[in-house]
C-alpha cells in the first residue's frame, strides 16, 4: 500500500475564512476530507499534517521520512523563500508534488518565484482543493511506475 504525506503550510488553517475569492470556501477540514475520501478509494494511506511553522513542517518530514513513499505539499508562503524546507525535501530524497489552491503564476510577482519548484517532480496550481487530488493522482502515478 502506498504512504503519502500531505502537507499543508503556513495559514491554510485558515482556508474558508481568507480571501474566499482567491482560496475558496472549503475549510481545510473540509479539503482533508476530500483528501481522505480520495485515498480510502484509491487503496492509499495519507498522513495530513498543517503548520505555520517551517521547523514544525521540517520535523514532521524528517519523522516520517521512512514512513513515507511520497509527498504532496502545499507550501503556502514558504513557497517564496524557504531553502530549509528545500534542503529538507532533498535531504529526506522522497518524491513530492508541490501543490497550491491558486494560480502562482498569474499573482503577485512575488508569488510567481518557487525555490521548493526544482526539487519537486511536478507543480500544480491553480485548481483549488483539486491542487491536491491532481497532486496525489501525480504521486500515486509515479510511484506505481517507479516500482
């Protein structure tokens, strides 16, 4: 059975509450549910897992680094300037997808600079809550091909 961290960052505590127009109105309970549903169906065991904190998050992935098959992460601002969460993601040589509700690319200039980018396998932004199940179908993918 494939093990996948899902993690999300720094204020996606506080999905349904801010900037619904850029993030939607799903709460993150609501979003991890999906997340459940879509592994329980998919035959795949998830760990969920949100911190504001970057050492919290960088803890978590070197606790469960053996555990784990693979990641799909959303970032949140850590995105933009984290190189510990970059060296964290290397140094614990997991695959992951890095994910976001909105469109990066098309935001701030700012929001546009990825430093977790080059040590992901894939990016997908843009598709709301379905960020994540496209990023697990990503994951899931690979690591079946992989085997």
């Amino acid at each position: 059975m494939l093990k996948i961290l899902v993690i999300h960052g720094p204020n996606l505590n506080l999905l349904g509450e801010r900037e619904p127009d850029i993030y939607g109105h799903l709460t993150l309970k609501d979003v991890n549910q999906k997340i459940n549903d879509f592994a329980a169906e998919n035959k795949t065991e998830i760990k969920i897992f949100q911190s504001n904190h970057e050492g919290a998050i960088i803890d978590f992935l070197h606790t469960n680094r053996k555990w784990a098959h693979g990641i799909v992460i959303n970032p949140g601002a850590l995105t933009h300037y984290s190189y510990a969460l970059r060296d964290a993601l290397t140094g614990i040589q997991l695959p992951a997808v890095e994910v976001h509700l909105s469109d990066i690319h098309n935001r701030e200039e700012f929001r546009k600079i990825s430093v977790i980018k080059e040590v992901c396998i894939h990016q997908i932004s843009g598709k709301g809550f379905n960020s994540y199940l496209e990023g697990l179908k990503f994951i899931m993918n690979y690591l079946d091909n992989t085997k």
